[in-house]
C-alpha cells in the first residue's frame, strides 16, 4: 500500500500559541497591553473595566475627569461607590444571568468625588479571560443630553398648556391637510373629541359649513385650505359649522402656513355665536325703532298737517289785519315743524339731518304764505352740517320769525326783496346769519322791553340751544353749539 505524501501548510502565526518563542509572546503581549493601553486613554467616553463582584480594576482618564477622582482612588472604588442605582448585590446577580458576551445599554447616574450625580449612557460587554469573569463598560456623560430633553419637555409643556388654555380653539394640520393636533376649547367649540378631529381632514365631507349669508361654504373657500393652498397667512373669515338641526356655531378663523417639516397649517377660531346673536338682537331693535320712528313722523306730520289745514280755514274767516296777521306768523311756526319732519321722514336717519336738505326748503315754504309782490330772491350759503332734530326744530322756529317780519316790514316800497342765508361750522359751534336787503327793524321795536312776542321766542329758543343772537341793522347772526356725535 502506497502511502501519499502530505504536503504540510505552514500553520498561521498564533501568539498565544505554545509554540512561540518566549522572546515572540513577550514582545506580542507588550504589544497587546500598548494597544489596549491605548485604546483606553484615547477615548472620548469613560472606560471602566471591573470585576464580576463590581470592583473597578481599570479606569481611563476620562473616568477620573468625569467622577474627580484619582485613578488610584477609583481602583479602590467598588460599583457601590459610583452607580446609587446598582449596588454590587444587584449587579452581581444582574450579571450571572447573563452569557458570555451579553451586552447592555442603559441610563444611570455616577456619583462624583464631591457626591454630585453625574447622568451617563453606560453601554456594556460581560466576558470571561481565563476562567475569570469581567465587565467592560463604556459611560458617556448625557448632562447636555438630559438637559436638552428637560428643555424640550418644559418646551412641549408650556406649548400644550398655553395651546390649552387659549381661549380660542387651534388645530394642527400635517402638509397634506390632515389633521394631528387640536386643543381643549377646540372639542368645546366644534364638540367634537380630539379622537374624532384626528380622524378627519380640514376639507372632509364630514364638516357642514356655511358662509355668513347662510349659504353653502365650499371647501376651497376655508380659511385653512386657503392658508394650505396659498402658503400665507388669511385672516377673518366668518363661517357657520351646522351641528344639530337649526343650530348653528358661527366662528371667525385664522389660518397660517407652519414652517416645520411634515407640517401643514396651523387653524386659530372664535366662537362668535353669542356676539352675533347679539349683533342681530340690535339690529332688529334697530328696525323696530325706525319703523316707530317713522311712524310718529308719520303721525306728527299728520297732525301739523292737520293743524294747518285748521289755521288756514280759520285765516279764510278772519277780516280782521292784525288777528290775520296772528294766524299767519303762529301758521308760519307749525310750516317750519312740519317742513322738519317731512325731511326727518324722507332722509331715512330719523333724528338727525344735514342743514342744506332743510334750511332753504323751509324758507320757501314761509315765502309762500306771503303775497308774491314784490318778488323775493332767496340765496343761500350753506355748509354740510349735521344736527339733531331738537335743534334743528328750535333753529327752523327763529328762521320762521326772522322771514315772517322780512315779509312783514322789509320790502314795502321796494320793487323787490333779497333774503341771504348763510351756515357754517366754525370750531365747536355752528354760526347762522340771516339779512335781507330792506332797511331793518326799528331799534325802539325790539330794544329791551319792547318787542313783540317772535322777538321774545327767539331770544328764549336761542338760549334753549346754548347759543347766542345778536342783531346789526337787517343783518341776525345766531351761534350755538355744535352736535358732534
């Protein structure tokens, strides 16, 4: 039997090996402790190397940084001394359940030389070395860390508070318009449940919205799918969300783009309901009020009217000049009430009216009581200004009077008249002059005591305005407060 020759492979270097020369293994067990040696003291975390009891029989520089200890006293420390949450009992038996090669990673605190708790990241590998069992363990100082996520918690919690507490409802929505956040006034406003808002999307079918006229409010019109759409900020838009039959939450909504990733837009909305109803409660104590308003012109024009009419007839009977002449000076001062109302009641603004709509139509009404010989030019040099009909009822009385003696006194032997008015606001106070082109009243008939009585009411209707009046030749000036509301 032939027996074939082997050709023997050179065998791989092994350092360990019984076959190494002494000179060998020494030089590759130097070689060994330089690189672990290394390795140790040129890592940025702290390296710890203890025994199975948890005694530390090996420490880098960064351990003794991190702890303030020596690295002699730590060879002296056993994992009581550093680690308050794993005492050597525990650890012993939290490691004999472990094989070979297990590792670990986990939270702790290390105590420092000065009793201060450091928080570190300790990632950790169980081994045997002859027979012998050991723990190599990396910490790595998590302070920043922990107080980044501490900021972060106390960020995310004055967020959601101030997001709750708001008393507006805010909802959160993801790019594609779905919805992720909502806050506690946002369940109350819409009743619905966070639950069920995150379910939904800003332009489901599911909502029922209607604009402020009441009629269907598409989707492409909502503040949010708006914001989402255009990439900017829409303010105050009015919609009505329908829940149960006939109720309606009416909201004014707010809607912005949020410039964060996986973000979409974030919603703010008031609930306006209450305002609303409120606003519309005025509106129609508003209308009943014109429609009374309007009514008691009706009727107080009526009776002037009325009035009139009776005064006229009476005129008709009377022979007598100087009781004719009663019956048109007291005609004169019902035309001028009854020209003020007709205005109130045609200008709409039932309490207030501008003195160029009434001044000059009022003098035209007084003019024809009177003859038309001589003819009579009416000019007028009136200002947009406002008054209440108070005193606009006093002033339309004295302008009665001053036309009822131009009428009377002025113009005898003249071929013909010019009465001038003018009305202007000068500061606080409204300045109406009046003169006609006659030679004026007599200073002896309306000197103090004298007078009859259209001189005596327009001193007294004067005073009632807070104004004064004052007269040169044919020329009354009158100056009262203005109505500034």
């Amino acid at each position: 039997m032939k027996t074939e020759a082997k050709t023997a492979r050179p065998e791989k270097a092994n350092p360990a090996s019984p076959g190494t020369p002494p000179e060998a293994a020494g030089a590759t067990s130097s070689l060994r402790e330089a690189l672990y040696r290394s390795l140790l003291e040129n890592s940025i975390d702290a390296v710890y190397l203890l025994s199975e009891e948890g005694r530390v029989l090996d420490v880098n520089r960064v351990a003794c940084a991190m702890t303030g200890y020596t690295r002699e006293e730590l060879l002296g420390l056993t994992i009581d001394d550093l680690d308050p949450n794993y005492p050597s009992r525990g650890f012993v038996e939290f490691w004999n359940v472990r094989p070979e090669g297990a590792t670990v990673l986990f939270e702790t605190l290390h105590r420092r030389r000065d009793g201060t708790l450091v928080p570190v990241e300790v990632n950790g590998i169980f081994t045997k070395v002859e027979g012998r069992k050991f723990l190599f363990g990396v910490a790595r100082d998590i302070s920043e860390r922990k107080r980044a996520e501490r900021s972060l918690r106390e960020s995310e919690t004055k967020y959601r508070t101030l997001v709750d507490v708001l008393p507006v409802g805010v909802t959160i929505t993801d790019a594609s318009g779905k919805i992720l956040e909502t806050n506690r006034m946002s369940e109350r406003i819409l009743g619905l449940s966070r639950e069920d808002h995150a379910g939904r999307r800003i332009d489901g079918t599911e909502w029922r919205i209607v604009r402020a006229d009441g009629s269907p409010m598409p989707p492409e019109e909502y503040a949010s799918t708006r914001a989402l759409r255009e990439g900017r900020l829409v303010e105050g838009v009015e919609m009505g969300i329908l829940k149960e039959p006939g109720e309606t939450t009416w909201l004014t909504v707010n809607s912005a783009p949020l410039p964060l990733e996986g973000y979409g837009v974030a919603v703010a909305y008031s609930d306006v309901s209450a305002p609303r109803r409120s606003e519309e409660h005025v509106r129609s104590l508003l209308r009943e009020k014109e429609i009374l308003l309007r009514e008691t012109h009706h009727r107080v024009k009526n009776n002037l009217q009325t009035i009139l009419s009776l005064l006229a007839l009476q005129m008709d009977e009377v022979s007598d000049p100087e009781s004719l002449a009663r019956l048109r000076d007291l005609s004169g001062r019902v035309r001028s009430m009854l020209v003020l109302y007709n205005k109130l009641y045609d200008s709409g603004d039932f309490g207030r009216l501008d003195l160029r709509e009434y001044l000059g139509p009022l003098v035209r009404e007084i003019l024809g009581i009177f003859p038309p010989t001589p003819p009579v030019r009416l000019e007028t040099e009136v200002d947009g200004v406002v008054l209440d009909a108070r005193t606009l009822s006093s002033l339309g009385i004295i302008l009665n009077e001053w036309t009822t003696n131009s009428m009377k006194y002025a113009f005898a032997g003249l071929p013909d008249g010019v009465i001038r008015i003018s009305a202007r606001r000068e500061g606080p106070r409204v300045v109406c002059a009046y003169e006609d082109n006659g030679p004026g009243i007599p200073e002896e008939a309306v000197g103090p005591g004298n007078g009859g009585f259209g001189m005596r009411l327009i001193g007294l209707l004067a005073e009632q305005m807070g104004g004064d009046c004052r007269r040169e030749g044919a020329r009354w000036t009158l100056s009262f407060p203005a109505d500034d509301r």
